[in-house]
C-alpha cells in the first residue's frame, strides 16, 4: 500500500519532517511558456557549455511523470529527454507493462547537461526547480517517479538512497511519489534490470489502482 502523511514508516515520517513545499505558478502558464524560458534560461552556470536545453516532453494528461536527473550527451544534442541508451531501455520498461512513451511526463531536475555527466550540483538544481514545480503542477499527474538519488533528493527532500526507497509509493502533501533506479544504473549493473522490470510492475498495478 502507500505509506500516508500519517503514516509511522521510518523513511516516511523523515520525508515528513521537511518543511512543506508550497507551488505556485503563473497565471495562464503553459509548456510552450516553460520551454520558452528554458531554452532562453541563463540562471545558473550549467547554461554556459549546453547546445540545447531540454525542458521535458509528453502530453498535459499524462497520469505518470518521470523525473531524471540530468540531460546527457544525446539529449544535450537533440534537445529531448531520455533519448540515449538510457532512454531506449525507459521505452522497454514502459513497452512491457503496457505503457507508452508518448502517455507520460518526462523531465529532469536540471534542464542543461552537467559537464561531463557529473551530478547537477545543490545550487544547479535549486535554479531549475521552478521550472519542474510550474511542470508538476501544470500536470497533475496521478504519480511522479523520481529516479535516481538526485531526482529523490530534490522532489522528497530525503537523503535516503534509492537502494532503500525503490519500488515504494510514498503520498506527501497530496501527492503520489513512486522512486525508481534511473535506467542508467541497468546499463552498467545489469541485474538491476531485473529489480527496474519489477518496479515498473509495481507502477502499473498502482496507476491501475489509482484510476480504478
């Protein structure tokens, strides 16, 4: 089941503890005004080396939102999210529980790719989080999957691991977080495949539950 803001699970009432995040966005705000100021955006110093930005991509119906951490070389190049290796093997794992690519959400914390795919740093992520706030709250979707450390530290403000956390739905303030192994932890340990094909399982019985 989901662990609740009442809940008495150990990792949850540390997410709990952190101050609540109130979004606000502008009136009449919109992808098209996101992206336009992504693409435009200089607030931090990640702008300085990217050829593109990349604000994220999916329709504002989508019931899951996928949130990564950074853009790589490929989506740098192409201006879209998860299209490298990483993203390839994303495709699958949705492909074999019956989701498509173009029904969800994806994003990333930072929307300009860290030099050499280092980790974005806490000041990177803190300039970009108003643009993945405006997103979340364009989209209301049924769950959010941060995946990754850095995803889960910046949307649950927890230092837990992924290894600790994966695979469990959390609800904090009303919304449904559901953490995941970033697809490219598979590609260089390739028995998390296995434990990412599981998750994704987990995903769809509760996006299945939750629409029910």
């Amino acid at each position: 089941g989901i662990y609740t803001v009442r809940g008495t699970n150990r990792i949850c009432t540390r997410l709990l503890e952190q101050p609540r995040r109130m979004i606000e966005t502008p009136d009449q705000d919109s992808f098209e005004k996101i992206a336009d100021e992504v693409v435009r955006c200089i607030n931090c110093r990640l702008s300085k080396n990217r050829k593109n930005a990349v604000p994220g991509e999916g329709p504002e119906s989508a019931k899951v939102m996928f949130v990564g951490e950074a853009p790589g070389e490929q989506e740098d190049t192409q201006g879209r999210p998860f299209v490298g290796a990483a993203g390839k093997l994303l495709t699958e794992l949705l492909q074999s529980v019956g989701l498509r690519r173009e029904d969800v959400y994806i994003t990333n914390v930072v929307k300009c790719r860290p030099p050499n795919n280092r980790q974005p740093r806490a000041d990177e992520a803190q300039a970009c989080r108003p643009y993945l706030d405006r997103q979340i709250a364009l989209i209301r979707s049924l769950v959010i999957c941060p995946m990754g450390n850095s995803a889960i530290r910046a949307l649950l403000n927890s230092e837990e691991s992924v290894t600790t956390i994966h695979g469990i739905p959390f609800e904090v303030e009303g919304i449904t977080y559901f953490p995941m192994y970033h697809p490219a932890a598979a590609l260089y340990t390739f028995s998390l495949r296995k434990v990412m094909e599981e998750d994704f399982k987990k995903l769809r019985t509760l996006v299945d539950s939750l629409t029910a």
